[in-house]
C-alpha cells in the first residue's frame, strides 16, 4: 500500500492531529456539535443560559462553554435515568 493511500485512512487515535482544535464555534457549529437546533440555541442564548462573545458580525461561544454545556447533558440524562429505574 503506498504512502498517499495509507494517508487516507482515517485512524481515530491519530483524529486529533488531522484539524486543530477551535477555540470558538459560530452558532450554527455549536449547535452541530451540541445536536441540537440553532432556534434551540439562539432561545438559550437569549435566555442567558450560554455565554457569548461578539467578533465583528460574528457570535461565537468559547469552546469551554460548549464542552460544559455536554458535561450538563450527560449529568442530566444520568439524572433522568437514576430516576427512571429507582
């Protein structure tokens, strides 16, 4: 197998080196990457539960505040099935 072919395989243990980490997402990005709709969003937004920052014509949400956003999905849904099964 040549070079250029073994290149194109993806290999997950090697995922982080393939695009460097963003330090902010626009809008429509964070809500790819929380799954859920930008509507969703843009209401959380409004309802200050996400933090923003404005650069230029940009909204953009750091990074930290989308991994925290998962770490509070993932408490919930444990939460909601503790008691589901109690």
């Amino acid at each position: 197998m040549s070079d250029r072919a073994r290149a194109k395989i993806f290999d997950p243990m090697r995922a982080h080196e393939a695009a460097p980490t963003k330090l902010a997402y626009r809008v429509h990005e964070a809500a790819d990457t929380l799954s859920i709709g930008v509507s969703t969003l843009w209401r959380r937004i409004a309802e200050k539960k996400i933090a923003t920052k404005k650069e230029g014509g940009n909204t953009l949400i750091l990074r930290s505040d989308v991994i925290s956003i998962c770490y509070a999905y993932m408490v919930a849904d444990r939460v909601s099935v503790y008691f589901a099964l109690a």
